[in-house]
C-alpha cells in the first residue's frame, strides 16, 4: 500500500506525540487513529475556522448596521466615509446586469465584467468605458461602494454631501455624493439602501461628457444580454434625491448662529442653483474656526462645506459688504480742534472714533443679515412651514434686531457730544403691521448710510464745510436707522 502524505506541519506533529506517548512507561499505549480519521479532523478544523472568522464579520457588519439604525432613529446623518465603508465590507460581490444610461441611450451590460463577459463591440458602450478609465474609475464594478472609495481616496480636493431619501415618511435610502473640481469626472452620487446598505443606482457627471446613469437592471433574455439597445424597456424606477429647501437652509444658518458665525465673518450660505444643497462658502477663517463650523454643521442633510471661494456664490451670497475703505485722514485743522474740543481732547475722540466705528461696522453686518433672511425666506415661502420652522426664523430675526438696536445705542452714547442734548433715539411710535420682511430692505440701507457717513466724518478726508454738512446730518441719519430698527421689530410681532 503506498504511504499517503501528511497534511500539514501540524499534523505531523501531532502524530509524533502520540507515538511518544506509547513509549511513555507512565502511560498505557494509545491506538493510533487511522490516517483518514486524521485528515477528516484537520478538515473539521479549518472549517471552525472559516465560521468563526464570518461570525466575526457578521457581528461587525450587524454592529456597524446597528449603528446606521441609531442614526436614523435620531434623525442625524452619518458620514460618507463611514456609509461607504461599511458598504464596502458589508454587501457582497453583485450579480446579474447594470442599466447604463448616457445620451439618450440604455445599454445593458454584465454587473461585474470579467474576461468572459466584456461588452461586445458596440461604439457608446466603448465611449462610456474610456471615459470611466480617463476618470480611473473601476469600469469592472462601477456600482460598488468598493470602486466609488478607491476613486474618492485618490482626490486631491473634494466634497462629500450624505442626504436622505424617504418614502412614505421613512428613510429607505441614503445618497452620497462626492464633487471634485479637477478631473475628469465631477461628481459621483450612490445610492444605498439603508437596510443593508446596498448600492442600488449611481449618477457619474463627466466633464464636458454629461451624465451616465447606472442602476441595477432584471437579467435581460439571453439574446438581449450585454447589448445596447436604443429603444430599451423603462429601467425599473428609482429613488430620487431629495432636493435641498428652504427649510435647509435655515437650519444652516440656526447653526451658524449658535455658534455666532452668521454676522460678520466671511461666510456665505445659500442654496446651490439646482437646489441640491446648502453651499456654505468660507474663506480666510483660522483653522479652528473652520472647524468649529463643520463641527456645528455635520449633523444637517445636503450641505456641502467649501473653503477659500474668497466671496459670494453665484446664488447669491450672505457674506456681508465690508464697511467703506477707511479715507487717508486729512481732517481740516480748524474742524479737528472743534471735533476735539467736544470730546475732551485728541486721546477721547480716537478712542470714541474707534468705539463707533466698530459698533456701526457690525451693526452694518446685522442688518444685512436681517436682509438675507427676508430675501431667501419671504413671506409666502414661511407660511407653508411648520409651528418650529417658523419660530426658528423668528428668533433668528429677533436676535439681529436686538443686537442692532444694541450697536446702535452705542453709537449714540460714543459720539454723544457731536449729537448734542439729544442722546438717545427719537423715531417715535411706528404703526405699520406689515411683515418684517418689507422692512429688511430699508434696514439694510440705513445702516449702510450711517456706516459710510460716519466713516467719512471720523476717518476721512474732507473740506470745512462738508465736515460741517455731515455733523448737521449725523443725527437725522442715526434716527433714520432707529426707525428702521423699531420697525423691523413690529413687523415680526
């Protein structure tokens, strides 16, 4: 009979013992086990070995699914890093045909192409897949969590966004997007079922290509596999994104707020022009700063976070203008030493210059923000929303007018001697009921008014009898602002 090898390292090992336990004179002699009872043990083994590590797989991927589940629940979204990596580790190697929609032709092609299954010869088929290699996207297995990583991890810059889409008031399925501003491919959206975070469809935006639409697809007959058709049977239907809305937006900005970065800071939110999302534009913000704001902001659905635009978005922009350039100071001599003598002397009027100043450039970025918000959200767009929605907005608008009212006052108590006996704000009773929206406008102006005005009166350079001129209309122009402050103020009554 000839000798069968052993199986491995180990099992010879263990049969070496257990002839040295027969010799062993303390122990009576043990009958070997035959060969094939041997084999069939290690066999035994590596399969423990094999559930053990799936059980171990399984407990990790339920655990990650657990965690997607609490999410939910709680209405905040998860990462895109976190989506498609659980995703990836999660869904296994898929089967069947892929949908490829691009110019107005469907195209069904292999889930996963293999040398066995490559796609015929058809010229649109080809198109799409050099565009896909230009990209160095996996033409193999487009619709994978798997291939959309491998393509985000070689971005040098790029912009995730994770909305949710729902039905029937649940959320079914979960998109992500990424957005890149060089390459060949512009973005890249994927959605996935949230019940087991399957990718189910993919949007991929070629530059100068236009879109190509995957999704998966029922196996076709045999005479129709891998074959691209111009007058394709409708594709099963698919979920769409929920688009970005107003609603969004002032949770964007509610974020902001509590954080204090509405006002005044070079940041701009504002719906995309597709309203697919919140674009929050900063510029110039310390690190720390920046990352406060993705901190305040990471828990909202459809925003996208961009660094270094240097200004408004195309959609119009919430960054507040600047105050005017500060003039060369070249106050006439004789309207200087009046302007000193009524503050007490040089030292009092630069520190008061100073003071009013800052107040009335900040009180300038208040009443823009008062503006923004009656220009994105008027009237009409309110009285849709809910009991909270429209609370929120309210407060929001209370806070700015309280913090104008406030810069205000103290413009008048810093430049008190150039005002006279008259200190304080005289706009009187105000009657009007309309909206405080219909106000926003003529806010925005006076405080716009009295910024320059008082930038040219104490940091400009002018004649004697304009600096007199503009010391005449001084107080006219900061009642002018009060008025507009009291009836921003009834009109949100």
């Amino acid at each position: 009979m000839p000798e069968e090898p052993l199986q491995s390292d180990a099992e010879e090992q263990r049969l070496l013992a257990a002839w040295a336990a027969t010799r062993n004179p303390g122990h009576a002699p043990r009958e070997w086990p035959p060969l094939a009872t041997l084999i069939e043990r290690h066999e035994r083994g590596k399969q423990r070995k094999a559930v053990r590590w799936w059980a171990a797989a399984g407990l990790a991927a339920a655990a990650g699914l657990a965690v997607i589940g609490i999410l939910l629940r709680s209405g905040s979204t998860p990462a895109a890093t976190d989506l498609l990596t659980k995703s990836a580790h999660t869904t296994a190697p898929r089967e069947g045909f892929l949908a490829m929609r691009s110019k107005g032709r469907t195209m069904i092609r292999p889930a996963i192409l293999t040398g066995s299954n490559r796609e015929g010869g058809d010229p649109e088929m080809a198109r799409v897949s050099a565009l896909f290699a230009a990209a160095h996207y996996d033409w193999q297995e487009p619709l994978s969590a798997r291939s959309f990583l491998a393509w985000r991890g070689g971005l040098r810059e790029k912009h995730d966004s994770v909305s949710v889409i729902r039905e029937r008031g649940e959320a079914r399925w979960w998109r992500v997007r990424t957005e890149t501003p060089a390459g060949v491919l512009r973005s890249v959206a994927v959605t996935l079922r949230t019940a087991d975070l399957r990718p189910t469809d993919g949007s991929f935006d070629f530059r100068n290509e236009g879109m190509v639409e995957v999704s998966e697809t029922p196996e076709p007959p045999p005479a129709q596999a891998a074959v691209s058709r111009d007058a394709a049977p409708a594709p099963p239907e698919t979920p769409t994104e929920a688009p970005a809305s107003a609603e969004d937006l002032l949770h964007v900005l509610a974020a902001l707020d509590q954080i204090g970065a509405d006002a005044g800071e070079p940041v701009d939110a504002a719906l995309d022009s597709d309203r697919r999302h919140v674009i929050v534009q900063t510029s110039g913000l310390a690190p720390e700063r920046q990352q406060a704001i993705e901190q305040a902001l990471r828990g909202l659905p459809r925003v996208v976070v961009k660094t270094g635009g240097g200004g408004p978005s195309a959609a119009g922009g919430n960054i507040a203008p600047a105050s005017p350039e500060k003039y060369a100071n070249t106050i006439p001599p004789e309207f200087r030493r009046e302007l000193e003598s009524r503050f007490g002397g040089a030292a009092a009027l630069e520190e008061a210059t100073d003071a009013a100043l800052d107040a009335s450039s900040s009180a300038l970025a208040r009443a823009h923000a008062v503006a923004m918000l009656a220009r994105d959200f008027p009237p009409d767009v309110v009285s849709l929303w809910n009991r909270k929605d429209q609370a929120l907005l309210a407060t929001l608008q209370q806070r700015h007018v309280a913090e104008l009212a406030r810069l205000e006052a103290r413009i008048r108590v810093e430049l008190a001697p150039l005002l006279g006996a008259s200190t304080s704000a005289g706009a009187g009773a105000v009657t009007a009921s309309a909206p405080w929206q219909t106000g926003a406008a003529e806010l925005a102006s006076a405080a716009r008014d009295a910024d320059s005005l008082l930038n040219r009166l104490l940091a400009g350079s002018y004649s004697q009898a304009a600096g007199q001129e503009m010391l005449a209309n001084l107080d006219f122009t900061l009642r002018r602002l009060d008025a507009a402050i009291a009836a921003e103020r009834n009109g949100s009554q």
